[in-house]
C-alpha cells in the first residue's frame, strides 16, 4: 500500500504549519518553498484541508494558513483521511460501506484485509502533529558539530 503525492506532501504540509503554530499565518508560498512542494498543488490540498476544518486561511497582505486546531488536536490519520479518503487495502473492508462480495461473510482474506485496515488506522490514529513536533525538536538537539 502506498500514499499518493496528495496525502504525503498535504502531511508536510500540516507538520509545517504545526512548527509554527501560534505566530501567526504562513503564505502558501512560504510553506511550498519550506517543504518542497509545487505551490499550485499545494493550492488544491490546503483547500480541501481547509474544507475539512483542519486549516483556517487568513486574508490580507499578512494573511496565510494556519491549522484550525492545536497541533495536539490533529492526528496523522485526519489529514491522510481528507487528502486519501479511506485507508482499506481493499473495497470490501472500506468503512461505511456496504459489502457486495458473495463471499463476504466467510471470506478468509477479507479477515486480512481487515486486520490490515485496523493496524494502519491505529498507527495513523495515534500520532498528533505535535508528536512530530516533538520529533523534529528531537531530532535537531541530536545534531553534532564538528570543526
């Protein structure tokens, strides 16, 4: 199972705007440049991201994104949930709807299918934009400096 583009760019997207939660508004152009990602996609995620509640725009010359809820409030799986949709390895184990398998009640793979579904949605539930807030800090109190 892979992500496409719209959910692993509109996550560092999301992670941006989490490390800089609570100074105010990033431009779209900022945000792009930071993260690497072309601002004209970046234009059609913020929007359904936004769409979604996840993100607050802010108009004016000083105005950008910003994230809707503290970073602590937005788990890795509300953003791949907007961006991707569903998560299930497969049609028959998609939440919300129905099965039309003729085999689905006593369909061995679809068991795996959706014991896939649940370890994923439990990774992807549990972890916030301040956990890799967090991480990154982490991560850049590791740094060694030689001279």
């Amino acid at each position: 199972m892979k992500l496409s583009t719209k959910g692993r760019y509109g996550l560092k997207a999301m992670f941006e705007l989490a490390l800089h939660f609570g100074k105010g508004p990033l431009p779209l152009k900022g945000i792009a440049e930071k993260q690497n990602i072309s601002e004209h996609y970046l234009e059609q995620l913020i929007a359904t991201l936004k769409k979604d509640s996840l993100v607050n725009s802010v108009r004016g010359a000083q105005g950008g994104y910003l994230l809707a809820k503290e970073p602590k409030n937005i788990t890795v799986g509300d953003i791949i949930r907007s961006l991707e949709g569903s998560i299930a390895p497969s049609d028959c184990v998609i939440e919300g709807e129905a099965v039309d398998c003729p085999k689905g009640e006593y369909c061995v793979t679809r068991g795996v299918w959706m014991k896939i579904r649940d370890s994923i949605n439990d990774v992807i539930d549990s972890l916030t934009l301040q956990d890799m807030v967090d991480e990154q800090k982490n991560i850049d109190g590791n740094y060694m400096y030689y001279i």
